[in-house]
C-alpha cells in the first residue's frame, strides 16, 4: 500500500522526471565529461587533489567516521524511545523512520555499487586512465575490470540525511528546512570532494540523492501515512 501511494503520489512523478531530465543531460548529453574536463584541466590535468590531506584524509575519511558517529547516535536514541522510554509514541515513531531511512539509502546506494559496473573518471583514458568512455545504460565489455563507482557512494554520507526534512516535520516542524539545507549542503560538498579526486562524476551524485529522496519518503510513509497527516503538517 505504501509502494502504491509512492508510485501514485505526484511529487514522486517530478521527484522522478526531474531525475531522469538531469540524468538525460549529464549522461547522454555530455554534461558529465564536460564538467569533468573542466576540473580536470584546473588541476593540471592530473588528478591532484587525489590524495591531498583536505580531500582524502578531512572530507573523505573524516566524513565517513563522523557519519558512523552521528548515525550510531540516531540509532541509540531510536531505541531508548522505542524500547525504554514510551511517552511520545510519535517521536518514537519519527526516530525509528529515520533510522530505517539512513540505513536503506546506504544499503541501496552500496548495492546499487556492487552491481552496476561503472568505472570511475580516474580509470578512463579521458583523464589518465586506460578505460574507454561509456555510457550508464551501455553495455561495458566484459574484457574490462569489474568497477564499482555508481552511484557515489560517499555523498550518501551526506545525502542520506534528507530524511531530517520529514523527521523535523514530524518532531520539531520549524526545523525542517533547516534539515533539509543541511543534508543537502553536506551531499554536494561531499560528492564535488570525489569529482575532485576524479573518482564520480555528477550523475552519479544525482542518482544517489534520487534514492535517499525515496528512501526517505517511503520510510516516514510506513509511519506516517498521508492520510492521517494533518493540515498543518502538510
């Protein structure tokens, strides 16, 4: 039922033409290496920023620890409302929502990885590498490497979190769009970190908040149908 009125809802269509219109653009009209180039010709077309200390070691790395950090956080608080402290069924609510929503958006992004096969820029020969260009929807030939690079999985430690937007609407509603700008400042910075490295290109990017969007609609959906939401929440 939740599925249905997903598929069903309206702005799940734009949600989903706004995806496809900006995946047309970046993949199959060029966007993707065009921007790439420019990134690579400012780093002397090498990928430079690879291994520095700010992009690997601070944005990379650092990231991804403080990620674990603040969703372990969410986790534990989930319990205590859920299993310990009873009094506010609907925060309690709100916060097993947001649990389920961070750890789907990085399961999915993560698997999407596994079975994709998509070479990073790093690998092509349009910037270094040895690897031919190709598209996402192409067939990749079978004598190439098996490559794990799409969608971006690293602005998913920042993407994920669009999930505060409907967590906030459901907890403390004047701090929605403060979550919202949050996460969505945290994915960007993140995902142009690896262009930078030459490791995604936008349409990755792209592709990975699409599925957080999704993930995180559906997972507030299970508890907080739309049908009993009230105007103001609306």
């Amino acid at each position: 039922m939740v599925i249905r009125q997903f598929l069903l809802n309206k702005t799940s269509h734009v949600l989903f033409a706004g995806f496809v219109v900006l995946i047309l653009l970046f993949d199959v009209a060029g966007l993707d290496v065009w921007l790439a180039t420019k990134l690579y010709a400012l780093e002397g077309n090498q990928w430079a920023l690879r291994e520095h200390w700010l992009t690997e070691d601070i944005l990379h790395k650092g990231a991804r620890k403080l990620n674990y950090i603040l969703a372990s956080a969410v986790l534990l608080t989930t319990v205590y409302y859920h299993w310990l402290d009873k009094t506010n069924p609907k925060l309690s609510n709100a916060y097993l929502a947001l649990t389920i929503s961070l750890i789907s958006s990085f399961a999915l992004v993560a698997y999407f990885k596994a079975i994709t096969n998509i070479a990073c820029p790093w690998s092509l020969s349009l910037f270094g590498g040895i690897e031919p260009y190709i598209h996402l929807l192409q067939t990749r030939p079978s004598n190439l490497p098996y490559s794990q690079c799409f969608p971006a999985g690293h602005a998913s430690v920042g993407y994920a979190w669009v999930a505060l937007y409907y967590f906030f609407k459901h907890s403390r509603y004047q701090y929605r769009f403060f979550g919202l700008a949050a996460s969505l400042v945290c994915g960007f910075l993140l995902g142009i970190t690896q262009q930078l490295r030459g490791a995604h290109f936008m349409s990755h990017d792209i592709t990975t908040l699409f599925i957080c969007i999704c993930c995180a609609k559906l997972s507030f959906s299970v508890f907080f149908p739309p049908a009993i939401i009230t105007a103001r929440e609306c």
